[in-house]
C-alpha cells in the first residue's frame, strides 16, 4: 500500500522553528518531484513548497518564502520541511504529496499551531 507518514509537528509560539518530515513506502518515491501543501483551519489546501527529482530545484509559496525550505533524501525515501520564524498565518494542517499523483490519495498530515 501507498503510505506518506507526515510527522513533526507541534504548537509553537510565533517565531520559533519546526521540521517537518514526510516518510514514504509502497511507492516509487524517486521517480516523482515532491510538494508540500497546506490547509488552514475552514480554508482549502494551498501548495507551500516543491522540490525537483534531483533535489536541485525547488519553488516557493510567496506567503512562506525566505522562511520554508524544502529537501530530500532519496536513499531514506523522506522529504522535510524546514519551516522559520513561524506566524500564526502558518497555523495548518500539513501534507506531503508526489507531483502528479492522484490528488485523491493523502496522508493524515501534521498539525502545526503557531499561537502567543
């Protein structure tokens, strides 16, 4: 079975540092460029950040860039989200996604709170 394990996140206080990381299994996990996407509290899912195949490329939500930074490893088969002086804005629900797959088909995702 296809199966993208987001894990990492937490509350924290606006400002402070997260890693987010998405594990992988059931799933050509090198063959596909990798996304990251977000859903707030009652809003709809917004892509955050991407990475190429290579690890070489990778494209920005004008909302998170400077702050976010997307990776990978494809030996581990896992993709991270490094997130930076968070905001209360970023407050969501996070996902991992392969670039082209079923946009049917998630994980569970992990909750980031960014609250005073």
């Amino acid at each position: 079975q296809v199966q993208f394990v987001e894990s990492g996140g937490e509350l924290v206080q606006p400002g402070e540092s997260l890693r987010l990381s998405c594990a992988t299994s059931g799933f050509t996990f090198s063959g596909y460029a990798w996304s990251w996407y977000r859903q707030p509290p009652g809003k709809e899912r917004e892509l955050v950040a991407m990475i190429t195949t290579s690890g070489r490329g990778t494209t920005y939500a004008d909302s998170v860039k400077g702050r976010f930074t997307i990776s990978r490893d494809n030996e581990k088969n896992t993709v991270y989200l490094q997130m930076k002086s968070l905001k209360p804005d970023d407050t969501a629900v996070y996902y991992c996604h392969p670039v082209g797959y079923s946009m049917n088909t998630w994980g569970q995702g992990t909750q980031v709170t960014v609250s005073s």
